[in-house]
C-alpha cells in the first residue's frame, strides 16, 4: 500500500497554500534524488524515511538552539501535573516534526507525548515555542501563528484520533525521551524518536540524538565516560527501514557526514556482555542479580560480575547503544502502576531489529503495539521489556524464567 497521498488527494484536504507549497517542494525533491544509504527500489517507504530524517534533523538543532538558553531566567524549564520536566524543547518538538508530517501526509495520524493544554495558559511561552518551530521549519509562504503551533501540537495529543481495534497505519514519536538528561547538563545523552507503523507493523524508525560523541566507524570505547566528552560538532542520526538494515550518520552539517552501517555486537556470553538499564531502577531488582553482580569498572569483570554502562536517561538512548553494540542487552522491569509508553520503545525497537538484535518482553513474545486498542499509546510487555544483540536472548530469557521473578 502507497501511503503518500496523491496530488488530488492533498488538495481535497483543507491545507492552506503554504502547506501545499512546501509539500510540493519537498516532494519535487524527493523525485529527483534520495539521500537515502541503501536503493530507494528496496525501501517501500523511503518518501516517509526522507521526510522522517528531514524532520527529525531539524527538530535535533531545536533542541540544541533551546539548550544553549536552558538555564536562561525566561521559565524555559517547566513541569508538568505528573512532575516530569517539560521544556520549550519538547512541545517545539512535537509541533515541528507534527507540521512537517502534516503537510506531506496529511491522512497520518500521529501518536505522540505532549498535548497542549499546559502550554495554552501560558502566552508568553506559546511565543516562545513559536519562535522556536519557525526558526527550523520549512519556509512558508505565511509565518506560523499561535493557533497553527498549537494545533500542530494536539495533532498528537491523546485525545487527537481513536483507532479502533483494527491495523492502523501513524507516525509514533517522542519529541524528547530522556528530558531529565536534557536537563541535566551539555554531557547528557537525549533522544527525538519517530517511528511509523503500518497497519501494525513498525516500517521505518529515525532517531536523533545532538549529544552523540563517538566516531560512528570506531570499535566501541572501553570506557563509557569518554563518549560524553561532546565537542563542538556532535549528534548522530540512525535510521532503520524493514527489510534495509539499521544506519547512521553525523548531523548533515558536518562535513564529510557518510552512512554507516549499524550492527548490533557479538558477544555470546553474558559474562562478556555491556549491560544497560533504565537510570530508575536497580541491578538488584532484576533477575540476573540473583547470578551475577555489576559492575561500572571493565577491568573488575570476571565470572560473576557483568559490566553495567552508566548510560543516562530515557530508553530510546538505551535502544540506540544497543543498535550501535555499544551494549549488549538493556533491559527494563515493568513496575506496578508504572505505564510503560508506546513512543519510548516503538523506534528502538524496529532499530534494534534491523542492526541484527532481538526486542521481546520477557517471556520472549514480541511486543503488541496494538494492545491500547484506543489510543496505541500504551503497552503491556509482561514482565518487561528484553532488548538483546539475538545471541544472549535465549540464555536471558532463561535466568529470567527459572527466577520467577515475573
């Protein structure tokens, strides 16, 4: 099935010029070349990969730009009613990738994290975030007002669109995953995620993260600490599309910025393995601490003692280190009364797969994207979530059953 909508199609659906003028722009573009690493003849959904890769990009250097004025005295840093932090970054996010979706695929819903009815009360931030989404997007023909940016925002907002329990075909995406980190300091690794799903299935995944130090053609560093010694010019983007494998590259500012393929490392034995998990759980609340110890020193590896990255927030950075074999396995416990979001896992997922690895819950079935029959907004992986480079999976699964931990 061709989900990019034909030329009458695009006019049937009420876009003002502006979007029409950019769209067509875009796709004229498209036509004429692809600056996609593998032949656009293999790839079903390269249009939506391109234009993917477009918006995350642009959303990365938002993110950047809000950054270097974080801690600024203007009330950038928010938080919302559930005490997570919130930025200019995330709802600018949301509403640029959700503009520059909108006008190519117009018939894509978009499932996504923020909505905006905290920003509505609050004038002088929707002005900033204004600011913040013109500055990156596609030039248009109008300037974006207020009331296009919230829009734009609520296009993936919970109560947006009802899917019903059939296949659906929509954009998934975290505009920050890892806020905390973003937060945090220049050194925190942070990622934009945006996957698209078609009638179930995960077809294409991007993600950006601005803060991605290490030389993408280099064996993995011994030491973890030296990847967050970011330079001036950092930040990678991976790709993923069915069937295509898993790719990366600098940001397209950089100079000499080439595809590399990604593939997820080797080890076979979890004595070997790097070890990831989320910043808010322990070692000792999964099962294979009841086996092994961890440990942050690789010179204090030995039989029983595993090492364990001191990666920072958010799982998609997780997702990402495995696709990179930069770890071997992330694993995530689910907690009671803790939701586990679709969009922290959905691009991981699909990037993890095509570098060679393995995503399961943890009794080893697949995770089902459409058990939120509604919103697709939520999963339900029992146990949790298993991420592998394909050869521990088997061994994990099996320490994990026979600790009956679940």
């Amino acid at each position: 099935m061709d989900i990019l909508p034909s030329a009458s199609r695009m006019s049937d659906v009420r876009f003002s010029h502006r979007y029409r003028f950019a769209a067509r722009r875009f796709l004229r573009r498209l036509n004429v070349r692809s600056s996609l690493p593998f032949p656009v003849q293999k790839a079903k959904y390269h249009k939506e990969l391109e234009a993917a890769v477009d918006a995350v990009e642009k959303a990365c250097r938002l993110c950047v730009d809000v950054k270097a004025s974080l801690f600024s005295s203007d009330g950038r840093v928010l938080e919302k009613n559930d005490q997570t932090p919130v930025t200019v970054a995330d709802f600018g996010v949301q509403a640029l990738i959700s503009l520059e979706l909108g006008k190519l695929f117009p018939s894509i819903p978009l499932v996504a994290e923020e909505d905006s009815a905290f920003l509505r009360s609050r004038d002088i931030l929707v002005d900033t975030v204004v600011n913040a989404v013109t500055a990156k997007a596609s030039p248009t023909t109008e300037p974006w007002t207020q009331a296009d940016v919230l829009e734009a925002i609520d296009r993936g907002g919970k109560n947006a669109f009802e899917f019903g329990s059939k296949p659906a075909t929509y954009w998934v995406l975290d505009p920050i995953d890892g806020t905390r980190g973003f937060l945090k300091s220049s050194k925190a690794l942070y990622v934009v995620g945006l996957a698209l799903v078609v009638e179930g299935e995960i077809v294409l995944g991007v993600m950006g993260c601005p803060n991605w130090q290490e030389d993408l053609s280099e064996k993995p560093t011994a030491d973890f600490e030296e990847l967050l010694d970011v330079p001036s010019e950092a930040g990678v983007i991976m790709i993923a599309h069915i069937g295509c494998g898993t790719w990366a590259k600098r940001f397209s500012n950089v100079l000499n910025s080439t595809w590399t393929r990604c593939f997820v490392d080797s080890s076979g034995l979890v004595q070997k393995a790097r070890f990831c998990i989320p910043d808010s759980q322990t070692w000792e609340s999964l099962p294979l601490s009841t086996t092994f110890n961890a440990t942050s020193d690789c010179e204090s590896v030995g039989d029983n003692k595993i090492l364990l990255l001191q990666t920072c927030c958010g799982s998609l950075c997780k997702y990402l280190m495995v696709a990179f074999s930069r770890a071997s396995v992330f694993i995530l416990r689910a907690k009671e009364k803790t939701i586990i979001k679709a969009w922290d896992h959905a691009v991981g997922m699909i990037c993890v797969h095509e570098a060679g690895g393995k995503v399961t819950d943890w009794e080893g079935r697949e995770i089902d994207l459409s058990a939120d029959q509604i919103g697709r907004r939520i999963i339900f992986p029992s146990g949790g979530v298993l991420v592998t480079n394909g050869n521990l999976f088997d061994q994990i699964l099996r320490i994990i059953s026979q600790k009956s931990i679940i």
